[in-house]
C-alpha cells in the first residue's frame, strides 16, 4: 500500500470516529436531558405531595376536612410558590457537573377554593366522612317516622277548606269590647253574660308573647346572649339570604291565612329531603353546638342556630329557630284538634260567644276554625319551653298528651313525661332539611369554622382555603457537552396536582 493509500485511510478513520464520536455525545446528552427530565417530574410530584401535606391540622382535627391555605396566612399564592421552589432546589442539588439546575419559575394555579362551585368540594368532603363513619343513620329514621303522619295534615286542610267560608272575621280583642257595652246597656241573664264577656284565647295569646317567643318558652334558669357576633366580611356575605322571614298571621284573624299555612304543611316535602341532604344534616347535627348543647371550645354557642338564620346573636337566632318550630307544629297539632270531638266542641262555644257579642252569628263556624287554629299554636308555644326543657314531644298528639285549655291558653303547663317523640335537635335536622338549596348554610357553616379556628390561628381565612390545586414550573439543566448557541432544548416545563379528593 502506497503511503497516499494510507494517508486516504487515515483520514477516512478519522473522520469516522469524529462523527462516531459526535453521534455518541448527542445520544448520551439527549439520554441525559430525558433522565434529567424524569427526575425532575418525580422531584415534582413529591414538592406536591409536600404541599398537599400542608394541610390545616386544626380544620382537620375539628371538622374533619382536608383543605390547605397556599398563602400561609399571607393573603398571597407567593409563599406556596417561594416553597415549592425550595423544594424543588434542595432536591435537585447534588448532581455535581452531570446535573446542575436553575429553578426559574414556579406558579401555583387552579386553584380549587372552597368556594369554588357552589362549595362542591366542600359537599364531597362531608358526604365522604358520613359514608366513611357510617352515620346518617338518624336523618333516615327520622324520614320514615315524618311519612307515616302526613295523611292527617292533608284531612285537616280539607276539612278547613270545605267548612269555613270565607267571610269578614271580627277582630282579635273585639269580643271584650262588645261585652263591656253589653253589660252597660242591659242586664241580660247571667249565663248570657258568661258566654258573651269570654276571653278571646287570641288576645291573650298576644299578651304571651309581646316580648317575644324565646322570653315566654326559655327556662328562668337559662340565659342566652343578645351581643353581636361581631363579624367582618364573613366568607358567607356573597351569599347572605334576605333578612325578611315570611310573616304568619299569629293573631288569626284570618282564615285565608289559615288555609294557606295548612296547604303549605301538606305540601311539605321535609321528608324527602331528609335523604337527600341526609349526610349534611347528620354533619351539621353531630359537629357544632346548639342553644341546647353548647360548647366551650365555640366562640358562638348557637352554632346550628346561626347556620340556619345567619342572623348576628345567639339570642336572634335562636328565637328565630323556635319561631319556625312552632309553626312547623301548629298544623300538625291543629289536625289532631279537628279529631277531637270535645275539643271542638269546647272551641264552638267560645265562638259562638265572640260572634254574639259581636253581632256576627254567622261567622261562627269560621270563628270556630280560627280558634283551634290560635289553640294548636299555643300548644306549639308550649311545646317550644319542653324542647328547651331538653325533653321530647311526640309529632302526633292525643287526649293524654295534649297540655293547653283553650280558656286559659297561656298557662304555663307542667311538661308531661314522654319517652318517645322528637326532641330539639330532631327539629334542628328537619329544618336544615327543608332548605332546598344549602349553599348558604354551607357558607355560613364555614363562617363558625373559620372563627373557631382562628382562636388558635388568628391569620387563618377560611375563603383562602383550597382543595387541590395545579403547580407548575420551568426549569433548566446545564449543558454537558456544549456551551453557548441556543439553550432552549435544556429547558424543562413540568406540572402536577394534587386533589385531597377526586376533582
């Protein structure tokens, strides 16, 4: 071989070998910037789970629910960004010449605020303990026992309807007022005068209760603040309900008022929703304080109370609540009286005695109506001071267990022993049934929970909470076998989530 020949061969080797070489290098560096993006995606995932284990202990450990604040009390996504990107640089340190890292951007995004969709984060987070603990047990039962009483309330707004015209009724207190004129124009015999000079049971129903429901039923032994919660910009303002309740005609003086209050407890749909709603109410039910359970550990001790109304006291909140019961029972008690043959009888007399001394005969049926309309709401008065008494009542009454005189209907009646029957909590769980849309409730609920928690954590904002979250980041890894030129192939953008449950 000529030396020409082998200077040929030379540099045929050679070039060989350089692109040999190069292709070598360029598949050892692209395998490197894949392994550097492998570990960089688990660094990731681990910086999330880091995160996510950032939990509120305090919310957890209370109410059972798994949210975390990214902003560490500082009102700002910066402190759980500042975090993730220490995480992501302590792990990442350490690869020596091989891999080197530059952490240049992170971002915590999308967010899943305890706000978000009608608080549907929240819903699934207490669904999922009642189904874990195995409650909402009792909200079922108490769904069966309300179905089995529904048929006499649908009788008794029959009967009203079919029996009592509608016709001008004299007003509440005029009877007295008749009587006195009666007396001083004319002797008339003395069973006359009885009947026509007869207490109308409205007017001193009336008198009960001119300083409000809760003075009349509370226990002398009992207090209940009337302080404002003092609130600032609680988490439920954006959905705070109208401060307007809807008026009942106490004074029954009005038989279409009558009709329509029994038209709507027919219509009741409670039930049903105790299904429903079975895991919130149970939830609501077994973690806050009531007017008759308080806590010592709650800022409001009318915790179920405020969840209801939202009103700014205990006191406020706790009348409104006991008003509500008492016309949720005035229908129910008012269809056993229509089975009372006696008892009608009783409220036939004291009408016809209004009506005569009004001059309004032929009202007396109607009449009849509106006083055992007055009569069962008394009874229902009564029945609020046993459930504050921490007793029961039973949903249907009888002749053992009915307590009020229509004569003397504002007596306060010594409660009679009953083991059986509904007691106040019973009631708290059907009214937080009957509401059809709970997303104020919840609102309000994350109201207690952030004043509460707060106690030990002054910086905390329940609205700032969330669920889960996306973060992502940008980072880029040293170049090994080159420097210079464009840098953008060692870039490295990468993402995770974490969800506390399924999004």
């Amino acid at each position: 071989m000529s030396m020409r020949n082998r200077g040929q061969t030379t540099i045929f080797f050679s070039l060989m070998i350089s692109v040999l070489l190069v292709f070598t290098l360029t598949a050892l560096e692209a395998a490197r910037i894949h392994m550097a993006n492998v570990k960089v995606r688990a660094v990731m995932h681990s910086a999330c789970q880091n995160l996510m284990a950032d939990y509120d202990r305090e919310l957890f450990a209370r109410y059972h629910l798994l949210f975390m604040d990214p902003t560490y009390g500082t009102r700002s996504e910066a402190k759980a960004e500042e975090l993730v990107c220490a995480c992501l640089g302590e792990s990442l340190d350490g690869g020596g010449r091989i891999y080197s890292f530059d952490v240049e951007e992170v971002a915590v995004i999308g967010l899943d605020p305890v706000f978000a969709d009608h608080m549907k984060n929240l819903r699934r987070q207490i669904a999922e303990y009642e189904k874990t603990e195995g409650l909402a047990r009792k909200a079922a039962g108490l769904k069966d026992r309300l179905l089995e009483k529904k048929s006499p309330l649908k009788e008794a707004e029959k009967e009203t309807e079919i029996n009592a015209v509608e016709l001008p009724v004299p007003e509440v207190g005029s009877s007295r007022k008749a009587a006195e004129k009666t007396d001083a124009g004319s002797s008339g015999n003395a069973v006359e005068k009885m009947d026509i000079s007869v207490e109308d049971p409205r007017e001193q129903m009336k008198n009960c209760l001119k300083n409000g429901l809760l003075s009349f039923v509370l226990p002398g032994d009992r207090s209940i603040s009337s302080e404002s919660y003092g609130f600032q910009d609680p988490p439920s303002e954006a959905y705070k309900e109208s401060a307007e309740e809807e008026e009942r005609d106490a004074g029954f003086g009005d038989i279409l008022s009558l009709k329509k209050l029994l038209k709507g407890a027919a219509e009741d749909s409670t039930a049903e929703n105790l299904a429903e709603h079975a895991a919130f109410v149970d939830y609501v039910a077994g973690m806050f304080s009531n007017g008759l359970h308080e806590r010592e550990d709650s800022e409001i001790k009318c915790e179920t109370e405020y969840i209801l109304k939202g009103k700014d006291s205990d006191y406020d909140n706790l009348q409104s609540v006991l008003t509500e019961i008492t016309w949720l029972r005035m229908p129910v008690n008012y269809a056993y009286l229509l089975t009372d043959v006696e008892k009608k009888s009783e409220a036939l007399t004291v009408a016809a005695a209004i009506c005569t001394a009004t001059g309004t005969e032929a009202l007396i049926e109607v009449v009849k109506y509106l006083l055992l309309g007055c009569w069962a709401y008394g009874e229902s008065v009564s029945e609020m001071r046993d459930l504050m008494a921490g007793k029961r009542i039973p949903y249907m009454k009888d002749a053992l267990t009915w307590k009020t005189d229509l004569k003397n209907i504002g007596a306060q009646v010594q409660a009679k022993e009953i083991q059986y029957g509904l007691d106040y909590e019973d009631y708290l769980m059907l009214l937080l049934a009957k509401k059809r849309d709970q997303t104020a409730c919840c609102a309000r609920m994350l109201d207690v929970m952030e004043k509460n928690v707060r106690r030990k954590n002054p910086d905390f904002h329940i609205a700032d909470c969330a669920g889960g979250a996306l973060v992502q980041a940008k980072l880029r890894v040293n170049p090994l076998f080159r420097a210079g030129g464009n840098v953008e192939a060692y870039d490295i953008c990468v993402e995770d989530t974490f969800h506390y449950y399924g999004k």
